[in-house]
C-alpha cells in the first residue's frame, strides 16, 4: 500500500499544485480544507470538485468561529481587499494571524489519526514578504515541533518554499494540469477581479509562462 499523505488544500492554483504533485509521487493522498470565513470560500467548491474528479478522500472543516478571537483581516473582516501588487505594504491587511500554525495543527492531527507521514502545503517564495507562517523559518521550526508533538512523528512539507508563483504554475503546467479548476481572487465574485494582489500576482505567473490564464476576469 502507498503511504499516506494529508494535503492542506485550499482550492487555489499553488495547492491545486501541491496536491497533483503528491498524488504523482504516488501517495495515499487526504485533503483537507479550511473554511475559516474567508470572504473567498469559493475556493472551496473548487477543492470539492477537484477532489470529487480523482477521488480523494477530502474533509472541509469548518473553523470560522476563530473569527471571534482573530480579526483585523481583509480576508474575513468588513475591510476592503487592497488592489495592486502583492508586495506592496496594503498587502498586509490580509493576513490572518496565526492562520497557518492553525490549519498545519489539525493538518497533523489529522495525519496521526490516520497513520500518514507528511502534511503538505503550498507556502511558496512569493508570499514570504507579506506573510511570516509561509517563512522558511516557520516551516522548520513547525516541522521540527511536529517531529515532537505526538507518539508518531509528521514531517511538513512545502514543497515549493524556495519557489515563485511562476516556477509552480511551470512545473504545473509541465504536468498538463487544468488551472481552471483553481480559484485564486480574494474576492469571491462570480469571476476574478483581476486587480488584488493575489489575481495580479495569478496573472504575472501566467504571462512569464507565455500562456494565457483559463478563467474568466472581469475586466
């Protein structure tokens, strides 16, 4: 039997890579989304439907009554989703706090309930200027506590820490992998608003890969 791996899966295109990149090394393969109010939980029905495509066993677990301890985001508050590039310093309005430790926690829970070795998530090189839990030193220092936390040892991976937006939508594309079934927007519209960081930053990978984004913008 292949080993088992849990996957944090959001729905969007950097997790959505993750995921294929997993079930391609060959594991046993469980995801597990978060919805944690975020005003883009669109996302979710993507991870549901991709999910449902390969049939991987996936738990949605709701978390949004965090919000009631953790606010201050343009994620899951009443703030405006800043527009421009994702460097830019509006960009951190839309941290969550504590958001990653949160979701790697219950990830490894969930890993040692059902014997699984890893926890795999999408923390890349792009969004270490904004956020400190997708830092090289937060992953390592994560991972070495969840080597501790429990009588079996859960390795974190991220896989594409070192790596740019563009270098995973590379090695995805290298996969043959559909990005339309991925959501990205911080805005859950009907289509992409193509003006957030996280739709510019999408749309930047897109255009230094020489192809054309499949999802549908507003403008």
């Amino acid at each position: 039997m292949s080993a088992k791996v849990v996957v944090i899966y959001s729905g969007g295109m950097d997790s959505y890579t993750v995921l294929n990149k997993a079930m391609q090394q060959g594991y046993d393969v469980h995801a597990v989304s978060f919805n944690y109010g975020q005003r883009h939980s669109k996302e979710l029905l993507f991870a549901k439907k991709v999910c449902e495509q390969h049939d991987i066993e996936h738990k949605v677990v709701d978390i949004s009554s965090i919000n009631q301890l953790i606010g201050g985001s343009a994620l899951t508050d009443d703030i405006d989703v800043p527009e421009g590039h994702y460097q830019e310093e509006s960009m951190k309005t839309t941290v969550v706090p504590n958001r990653n430790m949160i979701m790697l926690s219950m990830a490894v829970g969930y890993a040692v309930s059902i014997e699984a070795e890893a926890v795999y998530f999408g923390a890349h090189s792009g969004d270490h200027a904004i956020y400190p839990d997708c830092r090289t030193e937060f992953v390592d220092a994560m991972n070495d506590v969840c080597k501790i936390a429990n009588y079996q040892a859960v390795e974190v991976r991220a896989p594409y820490l070192a790596a740019s937006k563009t270098d995973i939508l590379r090695e995805g594309l290298v996969m043959n992998l559909d990005y339309n079934d991925t959501w990205t927007c911080y805005n859950g519209q009907e289509k992409a608003c193509g003006r957030c960081g996280a739709c510019q930053e999408r749309l930047e990978a897109f255009s230094e890969n020489n192809t054309i984004d499949p999802i549908d913008y507003q403008n």
